[in-house]
C-alpha cells in the first residue's frame, strides 16, 4: 500500500488544531487528509473564503490531497422533525461548499439515523428512507454544481437503525443515483460482524473511499490498527485483490495512535 494514498482524519482532540493534523500527515509521510466540518473542527461557518484559500494553497504546497467528512454531531438527514431534517441538509450543502473551495476532492455523507422507538410504527423505515432519498437528491446536485464526489459510508452498531448497515443495503442507496459513490468503513463494519472481502466485491467499481481503524467487534472505538480486532490485514487485501484505486484514511483520533497505526502499516 502506497503511504500517497493514505491520510489521516482531522479529529476533535486536545491541542490538535486542522493545521496540527496538516503538519502531522506531512511528517509521517502520508497522503493526505480528511476535514472533519464539525464545531471547532474544519467548521464551515468558522472559515472565511480567504481562510479556505489559505488552507487549499497551504495542502498544495505540502502535497497534500483533501477529502471531506460532513458534520456528524447531531446530523440527521432522515429526521422525521422536518426542521432538523431540513437544517441538516444545509449543514451538508455547507461542507460540500467547502470542500469546493479547499479543492476536496469527495465529500463523505452518513446515511440517515431511526431512533429504536420509531422502529416498529408502521410505514417508518420507508419515510426515513425517502427523507434521506430527498436530501441525497439535494447533495448531488449541489455537489455536481460545485464539481465535488459524494460518498456515502455504512454505519457502525448501534441503537435503532442507520439505514447502511450491510452491502445491501449499501448497494440499494448505490442503486438510486450513478453519481453517487460508497465509502466503506471497515471498523463500522467489524461491530456488525461483516466480512471484508465479501462486501468489497459487493460494491465492485461504486467503492470510491475507505475509513480505517480498529475496534474489538461490540462498538465504534476508533481505536490504532492492531489494537483491537479488526481483521485490516484482510480488509486491505481485499482491495489490493479487487484493484482499488481510492484513498484509505486513518480515521483516528489520537495523535498517537496515528503514528502508532502508520508504523503498523509500514511494517505489514
């Protein structure tokens, strides 16, 4: 695996500012980087156009390529409130637009989220469902406008459902729009008991991006490679194996468990 095509996520941690994770992936000789557009991240509404010009020239002169994660906190795409829906999608719309004006080249979106008392009513996964149809429909095309990739990701584990928890799903959200590409996120699919192999070949050609990291199979931990049990080793493999092109980022919070998780790699 080519260091060029990994980088790293800019997480919320103490001390790390965006231009702190910049200088970290220059320094382990990583690829580039991922924005996290949540608050007192790369949040949208903190950067000025003259800022965002400042920090696109600053990765091109480090060599560095830049993809984008939407806001996670509190977003909810498929929010049976019409106004949490609603302020979420221009919560996207903004990270899209930011990601234009770095010069991201994919902008990752999570599916919608049904919370577990919502489940058994009647009709309900399929109004989420067409919730987060609409607001897809609305990133595409605001993407296209602004000449950015859009990925979607499967979730992780959890309480209720989040709507991409297996290929089939993933490939179902796939089958709605051509444009539209997949992130797979091997850790998300660890807590679910999900082989890698089997749903790298499922997404075939739409798989466009990649999220690593570790965990012990029971939740989303976001722990440094060869700390949990993920089989990654398999995971990247089964890239290899199909010829994946795209980007693979350390989705790690700790400025330590990055290092640690390159030295890991470097060494496999």
């Amino acid at each position: 695996m080519d260091l060029k095509d990994v980088g790293l996520s800019t997480f919320l941690w103490p001390g790390m500012s965006v231009g702190g994770w910049v200088e970290l992936a220059g320094e382990l000789g990583l690829g580039g980087v991922e924005l996290r557009t949540d608050p007192r991240a790369a949040f949208p509404p903190d950067l000025a156009l003259a800022e965002r010009r400042e920090l696109r020239d600053r990765l091109a002169k480090a060599g560095l390529w830049c993809t984008v994660h939407v806001p996670i906190y509190g977003v909810n795409l498929a929010s049976p409130f019409p106004s949490l829906a609603a302020a979420s999608l221009g919560e996207v719309v903004e990270a899209v637009d930011l990601a234009a004006d770095v010069g991201a080249e994919l902008v990752v979106v999570h599916p919608g989220h049904v919370d577990p008392d919502f489940l058994p009513l009647d009709g309900e996964r399929e109004r989420a469902t067409q919730r987060f149809r609409f607001a897809l429909e609305v990133i595409l095309a605001w993407a296209r406008r602004r000449e950015v990739k859009v990925a979607v990701e499967n979730k992780q584990r959890s309480p209720g459902w989040d709507m991409v928890h297996s290929a089939a799903e993933h490939r179902s959200v796939l089958d709605w729009f051509r444009t539209l590409g997949a992130c797979l996120d091997f850790g998300h699919l660890h807590t679910l008991g999900g082989e890698p192999a089997s749903y790298v070949a499922a997404l075939g050609e739409r798989l466009v991006h990649v999220h690593l990291h570790d965990n012990h199979g029971e939740r989303d931990e976001h722990l440094p490679l060869g700390t949990g049990t993920v089989p990654w080793r398999v995971a990247l493999a089964a890239l290899a194996g199909r010829g994946y092109g795209g980007r693979i980022v350390l989705e790690i919070p700790d400025p330590a468990g990055v290092r640690k998780s390159v030295a890991v790699v470097r060494r496999r």
